[in-house]
C-alpha cells in the first residue's frame, strides 16, 4: 500500500481476488463493528481474536495495511490497553 497526493490509501489488488473485494470489505466493517462492542465489553480476549483475524485476512487479500492494524490492535489488547485498542 501507498499513500497518494491526497493522502489516501491505494492498494493494488491481484486480478483473481477482484470479484471477493466488495464481500471482503463487507465483512472487515462487520469486523470493526463487532471489536466496537467487544471494546465496550473489555473482551479482551475476543479483541484479540478479532484482530487476529484481520491481520491474516488482510494479508491474504493484498490490503496489508488492515494487517499493520490488525497487528497493532492484537498487541494492544494483549497488553489490557484498551485507550489504545479504541483509536
């Protein structure tokens, strides 16, 4: 991934793994949902499984920044740091 003139994240994508994008995405923003209400919860148990997830799926599909966050949230909640598990 890269950041272009206006700040935004570009990534590029194989060919192959085009038409899984939009259920790909669909499901990330259900994952962020649910570590919203696992946040609330304190589970950070289930945070960490969560983000878990996002840092091999992320990988996987090409967007190795939702990895970098999956990674840094892992850690975080490992650590009980839930300030930093909401930012």
């Amino acid at each position: 991934y890269m950041a272009d003139e206006k700040n935004e994240i570009v990534v590029e994508i194989s060919k192959d793994l085009e038409e899984l994008i939009p259920e790909y995405i669909e499901s990330m923003n259900n994952s962020i949902l649910h570590i919203e209400r696992l946040v609330q919860e304190k589970n950070f148990i289930e945070i960490k499984s969560e983000a878990h997830k996002m840092k091999g799926h992320g990988g996987a599909y090409g967007f190795r920044y939702i990895s970098d966050i999956g990674l840094l949230i892992e850690g975080f909640a490992r650590d009980n740091k839930i300030e930093l598990v909401k930012k």
